[in-house]
C-alpha cells in the first residue's frame, strides 16, 4: 500500500478527519505529560504516542483505501468513534459501577449500580494502555487477558477537584491481587477511614482516628447475638429490612447483622432476651494483617495502633514495623530485595533501620463491619491503586430470593427509593 499523507488526508470524510485531529490532540498531552512528569524515559513515550497514532491511521487507510469494497464503513465509523468517546469517558470522567457484595450494607446494598467519578481525585492514566474496550480483566466467552503488558506505563495521575478525605466513599484496584497489573486489578469499594498521616486503633469495635471517635456511617451495620424466648418470624426481619441473620446451634442464638435503628426496632419483637454485640478480642488471629499474631495479636474489632504512611515520611524500623511496612516496601514500592532475616530489616543486602515513603496511604473499611475484607485483613490502599470517588446510585436491583428465599419478578425488585441518592 503506497503511503502519500498528503493525498491520503483527502479520501478521509470530515468526520473521520476531526475524530483523528481530536484524538491525536489527546494523544499528545498525554505523551508530554507522561515524559514530563513522570519518571517514564522518553523513547517508552514516544513508543505509546506512535502506537496508537499509527493504529488509528492504519485503520482509515485500511478503511478509506478500500472503501468501496467495505460494505456498512459509515457504520463501522461512527461504532469506533462510539467505542473510543466511550473509553475516554470512562477512563478519564465517570465510571459505572456495581455492589456485588454485602461489605458495604447498608449504606449501599448488593445490586445498587453507581457512578463513580474519576475527575474528583484525578483521572489515573492507565498504565496497561492497551486493552480490550469495557473489559476489564477477561475476555468474554473465549476467555483470556483482556490486556497485553507489552507496554506498561508508571502510574501518574491528572490534577483532580479535591484530596481524598475521611469517610469518602472510594473505589480502589484490591492491593492483594498480585498476578494483575495494578490498573487491572478487581474493584473494591470501602469507605476511607483514615488517610495518609493519620494513626488508626480500633477497640472493643470503635474506631478511634488520631485519639478520636471516629464518624460512624448511619446505616452502618455489625453483627449481634440475639438471644430469644421464641423462634424470631422471617417477615417480622423481612419488615424492618434484615437480610443478614442465621441461627448458631453452637450458641443457641441468633446472629444477626444490623445497624443502630435495626437494633432498636428487633428490641421490641416479642420473645427478644437480650441483644449482644459480637466482639473479637485480642487473641490469635493470622487472617488480620499483618499476619504476625504472636508479635501482633490483633483482631477485626481489637486493632492498631498503626499509622497510615504519607508521601516523604521516613519510617523507622524495628521488631514490630519491619513487619506492618514489608508489603508497602516490598510490593507497593517495589524493593523486591527488601527481606526480614533474623529480626533484621534489609534492602538491596544491606541492613536498614529507616524507609522514606514515596506515596500516599489509605486505610479502608466496609460499612458492614463483620462482613469486610478490608484493611484489616490486607493491610494499605496505595495512592496508585485509587480508582474514583463513588457520586451517586443511578439504579438499585434487589437481590432475587435475598429475604429467605422469596422470590420476586425483576420489576418489584427494583428500589425505586435508592435511584438518584448521593452516596455519603
């Protein structure tokens, strides 16, 4: 195929042209910004500004060149610029999301559908930059990556309208999920307990935030033993919206997850006894991050104290948070040579008993605090693993059979009192 760029610009319909002058205007900011304020090297740039340059010509001269043999290219046009307008939305202003699990409950229900925003703390610029459209780790049906790693990009993000702060609602990249590039990790959506600089415990299941109590999400939810003269109704749960409860034969009790107003209203149910809060002391608990219980015999509801890292902190190093740092400095940072050996901390062979951090640090929690796995469990949120605040629900589903197995059509499942809420 013979190239001429000047005569081969004509045979492109003025549609084509702009959507090309558009995208090539994207293109080069990103390239100047990822050179310029990254420590990306120029030619890794320059490569990612030519690769798609060249790929969105390739096609047109494909498309236009042959266009008379191309039956439906109009169609195949406007799809693509469909396709692209909808990546670049998606990628740098708002995103859909959905609850698929209870860890938020109730403040935001499995089958509540979001949009999450990109703009508040900065779009992140992807850093597995070439993938599959809308997908986003597996193919569907034939299965396999969605992505190729054959150019990686070092994490960057655009200025965004605000910092994350305490108790915003945030969708993260899951830190534990380690065979997926950063970007391609799952999706979690906890509540930011605590940011970068602040010191976190949690007693008896109150979380204090540099010595305060601090804010608890109205509709949050824990567990409780409830215990009863009589067999509790299934619809009198039903009625004041309890999804979450079983009978434990071991306690002779039930275990019910519920918030403050749930608590009150389960208390005036005929046969109620007592309601007790379940709590788990300090003890042996190896799931709980850092997963040293004999050094650190901490609990989901007896926790810390830790202090979450921020960009330039130097952290001292001893018995303790040699341990509580390894995967910050470790993973997160990558220092894959940094080792703890007989109750030493070292990196690149050589002993060290400081470690200046170069990102920000979060703490998360899920509003549903005894169904969570959270930072309690897997330690720090990376500033890098940030996805976007969560804005508002735009539709809310109900589970089909979630209330003891009745069932119900998709249309009376669906909460028309959620659609449209803002998301605190």
């Amino acid at each position: 195929m013979k190239i001429n760029i000047k005569e081969d610009w004509k045979l492109l319909s003025k549609r084509a042209a702009i959507f090309y002058i558009i995208f090539s205007v994207i293109n080069l900011i990103t390239f100047i910004l990822l050179f310029s304020q990254t420590d990306v090297s120029f030619i890794a740039a320059f490569i990612y500004f030519i690769f798609w340059q060249a790929a969105i010509w390739v096609y047109y001269m494909f498309r236009y060149k042959r266009r008379n043999n191309m039956k439906g290219g109009e169609w195949i046009d406007a799809g693509m610029f469909a396709i692209l307008a909808a990546t670049l939305i998606r990628t740098f202003f708002i995103e859909a999301y959905q609850i698929p699990t209870s860890s938020m409950e109730k403040s935001l229900l499995r089958g509540d559908f979001l949009f999450v925003s990109k703009m508040n703390y900065g779009p992140r610029i992807p850093m597995t930059p070439i993938s599959f459209p809308f997908v986003h780790q597996e193919l569907p049906i034939i299965g396999g990556k969605s992505f190729s790693e054959i150019l990686k990009l070092p994490f960057y993000r655009l200025p965004g309208f605000q910092k994350i702060k305490n108790n915003d609602v945030v969708v993260f990249n899951y830190p534990g999920e380690d065979e997926f590039p950063v970007d391609k990790k799952t999706n979690y959506i906890k509540r930011c307990i605590a940011i970068a600089g602040d010191s976190l415990t949690i007693r008896n299941g109150i979380v204090y935030v540099n010595g305060k109590v601090a804010d608890l999400a109205e509709n949050s939810q824990t567990s409780y033993r409830v215990n009863t003269s009589n067999v509790i109704d299934r619809k009198s749960l039903e009625k004041i919206d309890i999804s979450e409860y079983g009978y434990n034969p071991n306690i002779r009790a039930y275990e019910i997850w519920m918030t403050p107003n749930n608590k009150k209203q389960i208390s005036e149910l005929p046969g109620v006894v007592s309601i007790i809060p379940t709590i788990d002391s300090f003890g042996n608990y190896p799931d709980v991050y850092p997963h040293i219980p004999e050094q650190l015999p901490w609990s989901r509801d007896n926790y810390g104290p830790i202090y979450i890292p921020k960009k330039g902190d130097k952290l001292k190093l001893d018995a303790k948070t040699m341990w509580i740092y390894r995967d910050l400095i470790q993973k997160y940072e990558g220092n894959e040579s940094y080792v703890i050996r007989d109750g030493k901390a070292y990196l690149n062979n050589q002993e060290i008993s400081s470690y200046e951090v170069k990102m920000d640090y979060y703490f998360m929690m899920g509003d549903n605090r005894h169904r969570s796995a959270d930072s309690r469990y897997w330690g720090y949120v990376p500033e890098d693993h940030i996805v976007g605040k969560a804005l508002f629900i735009w539709m809310s589903i109900e589970q089909d059979g979630i209330y003891g197995g009745r069932h119900k059509g998709t249309f009376s499942r669906i909460r028309w009192n959620r659609i449209f809420n803002i998301i605190h």
